[in-house]
C-alpha cells in the first residue's frame, strides 16, 4: 500500500497507534486509517470505501463498517450522526469540526471550534457523563438573508 516515503511514514505511525490500542495493523485497518488521516472532514462509511477502491485498495463495504466499528469500540474514532441521517467518522486524533449546513441551499462549511467542543465537553463532566460522541442540531427561525 505504501509508495512513497511519506506514505511509508505513515503507515508506520498507524501501525503503531493501533497496536498500542491492541488492535492487529492488518490492511483494511490500515487502508481505512489512513484515508482518514488525509481528510479534513469526516467521512461516511460509503465515501470512505469509494475512496480506497480509487486507490487501489480492494475491499468490501462490510469490511469498512466492521474497521470503522472496531476503530470507534476502542475510542480511535468518532462517529457524528448529521441532519440527514449519515453517520461520519473522523479520527479522534484530529481536531473537532462543527458541520454547518444551509438547509434551504444545501451549502455545507467546517468551523474549527475548540471553545465549543471544551462547553460540551464541560458540560458532560459537570453531569458525570463520559463525552463520546454528540451530533447537534439549530436553525433559524423566520426570514432571515445568511445562508
């Protein structure tokens, strides 16, 4: 799978991170991992296993879900459930993106939020909650021009 050093890299780095979360660094693990590590946003099961067909990686829509399943059972990865019921999954690794979706358009923004996270984060430990995963939901209420 590697071919560059940088790749190399890598999947050195991956192999290590999920050994040490006792996880074998098999191929799918691999494969899934990295593409994750490459984007900036995170990425449903679907989008995902077309990614790593167009990369040459041969594997199966089931063997993603079982890797992102696995890698989110030992806290490796997030999962987010959105408005439109997809399920996305970004590495617990990279920093919290807020998704902000223009209902009316359909225009989609990531916001970078650290304060925001930190409230929630927060918030659950004031209750004695142990912070997971969270998906939210607002909209505006009448006229309005920001899209």
């Amino acid at each position: 799978m590697p071919v560059s050093k940088t790749d190399a890299h890598e999947a050195g780095q991956a192999v290590r991170i999920l050994e040490r979360a006792g996880l074998a660094a098999t191929m799918p693990r691999l494969a899934v991992w990295m593409e994750l590590e490459r984007s900036d946003t995170p990425l449903s099961a679907m989008v995902l296993h077309r990614r790593l067909m167009a990369t040459g990686v041969s594997t199966s829509l089931s063997s993603v879900y079982a890797v992102l399943k696995r890698l989110r059972e030992t806290g490796l990865v997030a999962a987010y459930a959105f408005d439109d019921d997809k399920i996305s999954y970004m590495l617990m690794s990279r920093p919290f993106r807020h998704r902000i979706l223009c209902r009316n358009s359909g225009e989609e923004h990531w916001v970078s939020s650290p304060e925001l996270h930190r409230v929630i984060a927060d918030f659950c430990w004031s209750r004695g909650f142990a912070l997971f995963d969270y998906t939210g939901s607002s909209s505006l209420t009448g006229d309005s021009d920001i899209h």
